[in-house]
C-alpha cells in the first residue's frame, strides 16, 4: 500500500522452535525477498549466553531482522550493542507473545497495558542502535481491547519513535488461554488493522493472523503495507514461491528438486558439527505439503534419519519416494498462463 515502504511487503513471523538459522535459509532459498525474523531472543540470553550461537546467521539471510522480548531498557540496549557485530538489518521488539512464562518476566503482550514502559523500551533500542526499531503486537488484551487504547498505545509508542507496527489482528487473553489457544480462539479482526492504517497513515503497518494463502497476501495488501505470515510458512514453505513470484515478480522461483539439493549441500557443511541431524533436516518436512508423495517423504525422513550415518543419504532415500512431477514443477508464469489461456 505504501510505495514508498523500505522494507519488505511480506515477512516470515517469528518463531519460537521453528524461525532458527536452518529454517531461515530454507526459506531464503525459496524466496530471496521476504523479510526473515529470529526466534523471539530475552536481551538476557544475548548478555549472559553463547552470542554466536544465538546471534549468527547466515549472509544469505538478509534482509532479517532481531526480535527481542525484555522488559527493562538498560539490559535492552545492552543486548543490541552486543548484537551490533552480526549485522541484522533492524531490530523488533515482541508485545505479542501471551505465553505464562513470557508474563512470567514482564514482557510480550502483558506491555500491551503500560504504553508508556513500551516507548521507554523503545526510545532505549533506538538510542543503541542507528537501525529501525519496529514493534509487533496485538490489536489489544483482555481488560484493554478497545479501539481507542489500541490508539493510545500506538500514538505512545509512535511518539518514541517507532514507524512500523507489526499488527497479530487477534487480541491475546492473558490467563486461561494457552499460546496455541491465542493464536485460533480470540476472533481475528483484520478491520482493526486496515482501520488503523486509515487513521495512521504515516505509520508502516503489517497485519498478521490467520493468512495462509498467496491470495489472502494479495488481499490485504490493498489495505496495509506489509503482511506477516506465521504458521502457514513453516507448514507450507514452498507458499514462499507463491509469495515470490505474486508480490515480488520474481517469475524464476527453484523448484522442490533443486530446494532439496541446495539444502542438502547445506546439509554437507553443517553435518561435521554438534548440531544434530533433526535440527538440520526438520523444517524440510512440509517441503511437498499439499502434494502426491508429501505423507511418504515425511515418513521416510522420520524414520530413515535416526538410523542414517549421514542425514544427507537419509534425505535423498526420501527424495526418491517424491514423484518426478511434483520434484520438478515450477510455478506457472502468470504472463505465459494469461497468453495460454487466449
């Protein structure tokens, strides 16, 4: 909706135990494009823990983008200066996880009540760091779902310095409901978010929630400037191809055959390190989903990978169950399908 956006119309949502470095270049092969995200990372764990292990990623990546949950802004602007070496493209901060434990320590979608502890996180990331800081959040939480404390939240932070808000159009129930639950039970309301781009037209807004197809994107691009897909591209990568050639207008998306060779000559590099083979191989898995063969090649790989010396052949054994039709299909060129179609 906004030509003049810097960023990506279309993000892979963060994560947790799915948007690792493993994920990310599976997804990058298949879309050069889409803005990545990291797992949700506590300033903590970037302090106290194993920065290269946590922080690194691969060149390709780019563009991508840190997400953070804390709540204090001192160790938040530590964690940033500390992440400043790996290069990350911006950094986002997480009010929208409704997990106990993330209430547990204050942060995620429980800030959603204090808007201004939000802009104090905020004006401390970006006094770290010359790179955009962006907030992802909920259209609201239990006890302050109104409109006009969206508002309020919104104009708070914006006034911090905030220019694009990553929008999930549910509200999170804090108590009662499990993260799982708060992604399918509270009614998604995408009006909320086109309604808030209308009276916010200055600020870059994404909407996210329940979008699981190239024409949902499509669709909500006509009323905000970014779209943020969660689940669906995990279950379903190769949609990144749709997403590619729709949004993008990249016509050359890789076909599963060469989305699997290029991986597994990932898989060559990796395989001589700690990191096991499942970290490896797992997010491979919804490859050919929607797809003859995709319940084979997913039994093959979980059962030939814990037996196999080398996850490499395990792959390729699987491979092998895939039909040639679906290995080497390539999405159809919309100009050549119209021209067709005459």
């Amino acid at each position: 909706m906004n030509p003049q956006a810097a960023f990506p119309p279309v993000s892979v949502a963060p994560m947790m135990e799915r948007t690792d470095r493993h994920f990310r270049y599976l997804a990058r092969i298949i879309s050069p494009h889409t803005l990545l995200y990291t797992e949700m990372l506590t300033p903590r764990a970037i302090i106290h823990g194993d920065r290269d292990h946590l922080l690194g990623f691969h060149e390709s990546e780019h563009p991508i983008s840190l997400q953070l949950g804390g709540d204090n802004p001192e160790e938040m602007a530590q964690a940033i200066k500390l992440a400043a070496p790996y290069g990350y493209d911006e950094l986002n901060l997480n009010i929208g996880c409704p997990s106990e434990r993330v209430q547990t320590g204050n942060f995620g979608a429980c800030l959603m009540a204090t808007p201004i502890h939000v802009a104090r996180l905020v004006d401390a990331m970006r006094g770290a760091t010359t790179k955009e800081v962006t907030v992802k959040h909920r259209i609201g939480i239990n006890g302050r779902d109104s409109y006009d404390e969206l508002c309020e939240f919104v104009e708070t932070v914006a006034a911090a310095g905030c220019r694009r808000f990553s929008v999930h159009a549910r509200i999170a129930i804090l108590g009662g409901l499990s993260p799982k639950e708060n992604r399918s039970i509270p009614p998604l309301s995408y009006e909320t978010v086109y309604r808030l781009k209308r009276d916010y037209p200055h600020l870059d807004i994404e909407i996210n929630g329940g979008i699981r197809e190239v024409g949902d994107v499509l669709h909500h691009l006509q009323h905000v400037d970014a779209v943020m897909i969660g689940r669906a591209a995990y279950d379903h990568p190769y949609l990144l191809a749709e997403v590619e050639q729709a949004v993008f207008g990249n016509p050359h998306a890789p076909t599963r055959r060469e989305v699997v060779e290029r991986m597994l000559e990932y898989i060559d590099i990796w395989k001589q390190t700690p990191v096991s083979s499942h970290t490896l191989v797992r997010h491979m898995l919804g490859l050919f989903a929607f797809k003859p063969g995709t319940r084979r090649w997913k039994q093959h790989v979980s059962e030939l990978l814990p037996r196999a010396e080398d996850p490499s052949d395990a792959v390729r054994a699987a491979l092998a169950t895939v039909p040639a039709a679906v290995l080497d299909e390539r999405l159809p060129i919309p100009e050549l399908a119209t021209a067709e179609g005459e």
